[in-house]
C-alpha cells in the first residue's frame, strides 16, 4: 500500500507539473512515463539494498551468536534465564527453561535469537522479493493518473487525471486504515490531502514558470 501511495502521489503531482506549463500531450506522457518507470526503478532498488543490508546484519549477529554458543554455553544458558526471570519466571524455572532451550545447538540458536535479537532465523526476508513488490506497486499507484493521457490531452486529461488520482486517494487511505487501526473516513482524508498538496504545489509551480 504504501508503494501504491507513493507511486500516485509522486506521478499525479509530476503529470499535473508538466499540465500546468502547459506542455504538450506528448511531454507529459513521455514525464509520466519516465516517472513510472524511473520512481519504479528507484523504489525498487533502494528496497532491495535496505533488505540486502538488513539480511546481512541479522545474519552477521546470527554468527556471532553461534560462536558464543560454542564458546560460552554456560554464559549463554546464563543469559537466557536471565531473559525469562525479566519474563517473570522464578528462578528455579527460568533455570530449567534455558538448560532444556541448550540441549540441542539448533534450538539453542533459534532460541536466543528470538529472545536476545528479536528476529526469526527462519524468516529473514528475501531483497528480491521486496524489490519485486516494490516496483510493481509504485508503477501501479503511478500508472493511474497517467491513464487519461493515453487517450485524451488537454483539460479534459487534467481532470481526468485529477478525479482518478482523487479516487485512487480515497481507497489508498481506506486500506491503509486497515492496517493501521485508524478511522478509515480519516486516513482515506488524509490520503486525499497529501496527494492533493502534492499536485496542487507542482501545478501551481507549472503555471507561474510556464
């Protein structure tokens, strides 16, 4: 959702900048091309680095957990019943708890990293995946305003872009609200603003240079 978003918003305020200098048909299907497809781009390869980096870092923690565990079993058995007494466990239990979490190597790693680092050795996320999604999104949200200008120009395809942009908004907004809890008739409002401060900002700035 939030690549959908950012491809509507950037592309929409981008086609309406060229509209209102008053460009060409043509140029401001070539812009909201090049949008699409560079912003696309962009998103998708500034995904996949921050994934990269992430998979490394965990991965490189995950190391140096195994060797401890290798090195310094006690001192790690140590510091697992220590995690569980935080936990609220008494001490007698929390104790047994580690010493059965240390019997096997593999569990005993899967464990500490889920209660030291926080992360699951088995789902450390894949940097392709989040670049494949991440393009696909953000050409879809930029792909809409666009539509109008493969058939229409003019003001008509500046309304049209205008009203498609508005709606797309809307549903943005609504969805988003699902994840995060909020009203859905706020976070769709707030979707709308943004995207139309965006648009009206490059428009306006399109108009006075010309």
């Amino acid at each position: 959702m939030f690549g959908i978003s950012d491809g509507l918003v950037s592309n929409v305020a981008l086609i309406l900048g060229m509209a209102g200098a008053h460009s060409s048909a043509t140029s401001v299907r070539l812009a909201g091309l090049a949008g699409l497809v560079g912003g696309a781009c962009s998103m998708a390869a500034g995904e996949y680095v921050s994934m990269r980096a992430q998979t490394e870092l965990m991965q490189r923690e995950l190391r140096v957990e195994r060797d401890a565990l290798h090195q310094e079993p006690e001192g790690e058995r140590r510091e697992l019943t220590a995690i569980y007494e935080r936990r609220g466990l008494e001490a007698d239990l929390a104790s047994e708890l580690a010493t059965e979490m240390m019997r096997d190597p593999e569990t005993a790693l899967e464990t500490h990293a889920r209660e030291e680092l926080g992360i699951n050795p088995h789902q450390l996320g894949s940097p392709f995946q989040a670049a494949g999604s991440s393009f696909v999104m953000f050409a879809l949200g930029a792909f809409l305003p666009l539509v109008p200008w493969l058939v229409s120009s003019g003001t008509t395809a500046i309304w049209a872009s205008v009203i498609i942009a508005g709606i797309a908004s809307l549903v943005v907004g609504a969805a988003l609200s699902y994840f995060t809890g909020k009203p859905w008739l706020w976070s769709a409002c707030r979707q709308l603003l943004i995207s139309g401060v965006a648009a009206g900002i490059t428009f306006t700035i399109g108009r006075i240079i010309g």
